[in-house]
C-alpha cells in the first residue's frame, strides 16, 4: 500500500504541480480542490498518465466536515496519509479596510487559518500514533508583514504561521515535521495569480516576466524544494523557509 | 466636551487602569467588559471620585453589533472618540492540539483577531475624517511565536499582529497611530491572572515574585507607556514595542 | 550630587537634543562627539542657560581608550553615570559591495557595535554595583533587514541589536535596562542628514517633508520617547521599539 | 573543468561533509580550514577515494590575504568557484560581558563577519560576471536572538546575517544566489562540538541523544539540504531556513 500524499488545494499551480511531485516519488496522491472537476480530472489522468497513483474529490474547505471526512476517507479507502501539502489560499486582492466585509475577512480566516487547524486536529493524531508525518504549508509574505490593503489576508496568514510553530512545539517530538514554506512571490498559476489578473495581462506577464526571465517562480521547481523538505532527515528538519525568485527583491526589501 | 478614550476589556488589571490613567489626563474613560457589574460600577465609581470622567458597559465582545452599537452610542452619546484601547485575551491556558475544541479555537479568533477588526472597522473611518486618533492593541508573545498548547492563542495573537501592521499601513498616513504593545510576562491583574491561577496561588505569586521585587507587571506602570504612546508627536510614532518586568528574560530567550 | 546622562554621539540631532531633555529633568548631561567644538560649546552653553549642567569633550570612539578614559573621568569628577545615550551612527550612503573598502566595512564595525560593546564593558559593571542603570541604544532599520548598498552599514547594526539583546540578558536582573531604539526614518537633524545631503538639498526637504508636515523625525519628540524609556518602572521595561514618522511606511512595508 | 566548491572551515563536521557531497555531485572541493594538516589530508584522500576531486590548504582565515589569496589561486590554477560554502564559526562558550576582552569580541567579528566580506567580495564580482554563483552560509541561533553570554557571538552573527541580506539584495538578480542557512542545534562534529566538550563528554552526548535517537544534527543529511538549496531554480530561491533536529524545540521556544 503506497503511502498517501494529500494535497488541499490542488489547482494547476503549486498544489496540483506538488501532487504530481510525490505521485512520481510513490505516493498516492490524493487531491482535492474546491470546483473545475474538469480540472481535477485532468490532473489524476496526468498523474496516471505517468505510471502514478492518485484521485481526487472536489470539496470546499470551508464547509464542516468536508475536510475531515475525506481524510477519514482516505484513511480508510486508501492509505495511511504520510504528507499533508496544505495551501489553500486567502488572497483577495487589495481592499481597504472599509471595503473589506466582515464575511471576508471571517472566509480569510476559515481558509486561511482554521482549515488548517482542522486537517492538523484530524490527520495529527494519526501522524503521533504512527510515529512520523510531514506537513507542508504554503504561506505567503503576508504571514509575517501586514500591508496596506491586506487586512483579511494578513491577518489569516499570521495566524497560519504562528499556528505552525504551535504544532511543530507540540508535534516534532513525535515524528511530525511542520513546514512553513514562505512563497515570497508571483507564482506561474493559472488557476490562481490567472485568475486573479485575467488571461490577457496573465499571458502578458508570463511573456515579460516569466519565461526564460525565469521571474515568476515555477511550480515544477517549487516542487523539488517541496519534496525535499518532506525527505529531510528528521535530525535536520527545517520549520521555516522563504522562496522567491531571483529576480525579485525580498519582501523585507520592499 | 471631552475627548473619549474607549476600553474594551476594562477589567482590574491593563484595561482598567489604563482608562483610569486617560480619564486622569482629561479624556471620558468608555469603560465595557464581558461580566462583572459590580467591579464596572466600582471602576467608574472610582475614576469619579478622582475628579475624572467615565462611563461603562457590560458587552459580550463576541456578539453580533455589541461593539459596534457601543461605538455608535459613545459617539453620538459623549463624544469622539479619539483613543481605543484594545485589551481583550484570548489566552485558555495550555491545551494540547487534541484537547483545543473548534470552538475554543474560533472563539480565540473572534476575541483575538475578529473583534479588533470589527472595532477598527467602525471606528477608523470616523478617526480618518478627523485626521487623528491611536488605537494601543494589547498583545502578547504568542503574537511572535508559537508553543506547544498555544495553537488556538498564538493563531489568533498571530492574526492580531499582522491586522495592526496592515491598519498602520493603510491609516498612518491619515493621522490614525496604531501600536502593538508585546505584553511580554505576567501582570499583577487580579480578574485575569488571578481569576487563572485561582486566589490562593495568586496571591503566593504576588508575595513571591511581585510587590518590592517588581516581577510581576504592573498595571499602574503599564498604563503610563499606554499614555505616552498615545501622546507621541505625530513625526515619531513607535509602531511596535515590547514590555516585561527586568527579572524575566525576553521571550527570544525562554 | 547629579545623575550623569552620557551621550555618545552629541550632535544637534537627536544625542544633543536628549542630552538637553536629561538635562532639564535634573541630569548632568556628559556630552561627546568627534568634531566641532563650537557646536559642542553651544550645546554645553544652551544647556547651562536653560538652568542646566552640562560638560563636554571632544572625542574619536574609535580610538583606543578615548571612551573608557571619558568614563572613568566622568565617574571620578562629575558623578556617577545612570544613563547612556550610545548614539553613533554608521551610515556612510549606498555603497555596492565592490565600493565597500575593508577599511569602510570595519569602520562601520568600529562605531556600530564594538563602541557598544567598549562602553558598555565600562559601564555595565559599575551600573551592576549600583543595582541600576540605563543604555538607550539609537538604532536603524539597518539592524533587521539588510539592503543593497548597506553592507557595512546592516552588518555593523544587526551586530548591535544582538549585542543588546546579549546584554539585557545578562543584566536586566541586575537591574540594568537596554533599549534598542529602532529609528525607521528621516531625522531631521542638521549634523547627519543635512551633511549627508549638502544645506541645499536638507533645506529643500525640510520644506517639503519637515516642519508642519512632520515628515522628518524631530528630535525633541524623539527626546520624549527616550526620556520616556529610561523612567520605565522596572517591571514593564521595553527592550525593543521602532518609532518613524506618521507620514512613512513603516520599513516591513518599503 | 569542473566548477568548484570551495569551503572555508572544511573540519569533520558541517564543511568537510558538504565538499565530499559536492564533490560526489561533480565539484572539484576546494577545502580551508586553519589546523590540522592530517585531517585535511584525510578528507582530501578520502574524496579521491570516492572518485571525486578534491584540494586543500591550511589556512588562518582571519590573516590578511588568506582568503583572498586562496580564492585567486583557485581561479587561476583549479577552476571557477561556482559555490562557496562560508563555514567558519565563532562561537568560544558562553562568557559574561566581563570575561569577554576586547580581543575576543574583535575575534569574533572577524571570523563571524568580516571574513563573509572579504570572500564575498573576493569571490561575487567574478560570480556576477559569469551570471551565476552560490554562497551558502552557516550560520547559528545567535544570528537572530542574542542571550547571555554570547555577546561576542551573537554580535558577529547578527552581522553576517544582515551582510546575507545585504548580498542577496544586490546581487541575486545578477545570478547569485546567498541563502543563509540557521543551524538551530547542536552538530555531531568532532572538530567543533567534540572539542568543546572534550572527549568523553562528545561520547556520552552521542550516546544518548545522537546515534538512533537522531538528537544531535548529522552532517552528512545537513550537506542533502546545503546541496539542495545549491541547485534550486533561479525562480525560486531560498534566502533563509533553519534546520534542526526534531527532537530540539525551535530556538523562538527555549
């Protein structure tokens, strides 16, 4: 039985590009995304495609029990979970604060914050019991400045962060690597930074910035150090880490 | 008609004293806190007897529009407010992942995290017309770091943090100061740490570590870095700073 | 007898200008500074017109000896030292790595932290014998986030904050209290900016960012921050704080 | 030609572990180190044995021209020096202010500080002409919080880091890549850890916390992270992680 990859959040971007990742390494990689099953279908042919394992579920994080069941699921149909990726987003784009409704910034935190909490209350149990786990989060540049406009995001991604440290205090001991992966950049996501300016000024961007510029930062490389930190040796695990691209400054530069 | 300084979490430790030491400078102390009408009554009593200006309310910060309907009632009922004292906790003391409820740990966002949004909601706007006003954002170490049976704390101290930074960035410009004030170490507050030690222990703590040797934090001390942070000439604003008594090591040491 | 407040650094920015505000709340203000006995004279005049006490001397830190033989004579002849204002700057503009000579890059070292480190290797046992004293430390934003250009300039601060984060933990429990003053902006200061920028350009952005803009940090407000810190009760020292003007960024956000 | 991988402080630990793991990747390792002739015979020896590439020199790093002088001679008679790995520590134990002399603290800042300088400017202009280069730093707790008794340690720490970000922020966009790695434990290292202790207390510390109990930091999995991080994507470079074992809770815990 193939140890399971569960990945929460699996567009076409970091998350479905890390599924594919660990489908490649062995893992069965279970992946779930909130709508486009055509997208999610796509995504485990592919994988089958290359001789790996997967399925997948739409669901959306932030209803109850939608979370747990599947991992509850998982556990039972196919295989013990041995890495979670979370990486939910909850950018919104820029609001002020006076734009920013209370359900807005109550959805960053449900996405943001407390989805996490509730796939570390359900798969972190499991994880102590068997004795060895890796968590993956995606973070965003949010989690450690608030800025203009962020309110929601911020706030959701400070959380996250500090939620991470809480669990690796509590969970290291017993095998359970925490990883806060600290995306300090544009990501090549269609699904995502795509969506979020449109095709047109997407595909503008891609031909300026991306590309052989290399600056926007490549799931297919974001991957690599994704598999990497779930391989480290537990003498050596790292808690926190940045990723930007080199064209880019870092964000305590700008 | 004076200008207000409104606490929300006006008990006998920070919040209390501090709007004591506003009300003594010449604001109206809006005094609210969850229970306890009898220490609210004493509170205002108290500041009265002094020559000072205040008022009080029991609210359920949690509550849909308690906040909110209170701001309103201040303005339109004693006047503008010009200082916010932010100082509700959301510390439930160490609980492990397993034994951190959904409930305690949204209940810890919406304390934390949630209701400073709603109070910088409502009261921001009307600070921004004006061109001036400071919100002090008591906060704690779990606002910097994580630790094991913190998650539902530190998540929330977490989102508290990066929600100040976020406001300063968006109002700084517009007269309004926003100060993160790192509570770093116990406070000599009998309805928080008292009513979480129980009377016997705490009152072994203030004999032992508080009194002359000044290792517990004291209110009345507290409240005049409140005040001067408040006071600060608009060209050199303190954005963030820490407080602990001189016989505990900084939290990065501990 | 007076206290002696020692300022390292004692130009018409802010180390003469807290020098002064020490001086009227009934310090003895020791000021020193490398150059310009005129304006060292001033200083020392303006302070005693006001109904103050103050002395002077001129002095290169880098020397060897220059600051304990300062201290030592001002322990033997004037009284004993309470408070230290280490207010040296080492900011020498944007230099790319290959226009940083050794000589500019150990200079910064020189005066950004090993100063520190003399005179609080001076002072710091004498203020232990006593079971009081106080360093405020000026510090810029170069001590926590490097930047292109700043090579000298950041290594040589982030060596000071973590020289005062040593020292706090060594000697806070003796009653020793160190502030590191993160200064995020413009001060406007003719001995430093103004130098920097030549009397045309500092006149210019005095105009347009400074007086009743308050763009530029002023130092009499800065004065009242440190006076500030030093008259914290013991048991809510600040070890750390930033403070920039409300018109700026805050340096996480630029 | 092959490029090199030139390591200051090439001892038995982290540095002579990395360059046999470059070298088994295709590196010629070009090793430093201050003592002990046999030991870097060895290490050479032993890479060749593997069927790698290797040299090596004795060398004080805090000399005049020592680096400087190695770096030319590498380039000149060896290969381009497409990586260097900066891994000379300058802990000395923990000592009061008092215990520490001006000579000490000075040690330190050469080693912990000085030294990245000068290779970093010996070794970046010719990287940024070639488009391309990696300098992985080692680098300890101290660099991010400081504590009693590492004055001079943490002093020189917090310099190197903030000389990173410095070197980062000029030059990543040129191809080079500075990514300053946090080592937040104790190393199973003979040369450094083991002399510290001595001999027995070394054989006892691995015997319990290290071997199966994985609670000492091995070498040999840190070099699998340095080599990652070495070949990341230009899209998507890590500036700063920490590492340590998961038996260790994180520095900002303890």
């Amino acid at each position: 039985m193939k140890p399971v990859c569960l990945v929460i959040g699996a567009g076409a971007g970091i998350g479905g590009t890390v599924g594919k990742r660990f489908a490649r390494e062995g893992y069965h990689a279970a992946l779930c995304r909130r709508s486009d099953q055509d997208g999610l279908n796509k995504l485990v042919a592919d994988i089958k495609a290359e001789g790996g394992d997967a399925s997948g579920r739409l669901l959306n994080a932030v209803e109850a029990d939608s979370i747990e069941n599947y991992v509850r699921a998982i556990e039972s149909d196919v295989g013990p979970i041995e890495v979670v990726v979370y990486n939910l987003g909850a950018q919104i784009g820029n609001r002020s604060l006076q734009d920013t409704s209370y359900k807005a910034f109550e959805m960053g935190w449900r996405i943001g914050t407390f989805g996490l909490f509730r796939v570390a209350s359900a798969v972190c149990p499991l994880m102590e019991e068997r004795g060895k786990g890796t968590v993956l989060v995606t973070s965003s540049t949010a989690a450690v400045r608030g800025n203009a406009g962020q309110h929601s995001h911020a706030a959701a991604m400070g959380g996250r962060r500090m939620l991470c440290q809480s669990l690796n205090a509590q969970f290291a001991s017993k095998g359970i690597h925490v990883a806060h992966i600290l995306v300090d950049g544009a990501v090549d996501a269609p699904d995502t930074l795509g969506k979020m300016l449109g095709a047109e000024k997407f595909r503008e961007l891609r031909e300026t910035r991306g590309m052989e510029n290399d600056g926007l930062m490549l799931p297919g490389k974001m991957a690599d150090t994704y598999y990497h930190i779930a391989q480290q040796h537990r003498s050596v695990w790292t808690h926190e880490l940045d990723m930007r691209s080199f064209t880019d400054l870092a964000w305590w530069n700008h």
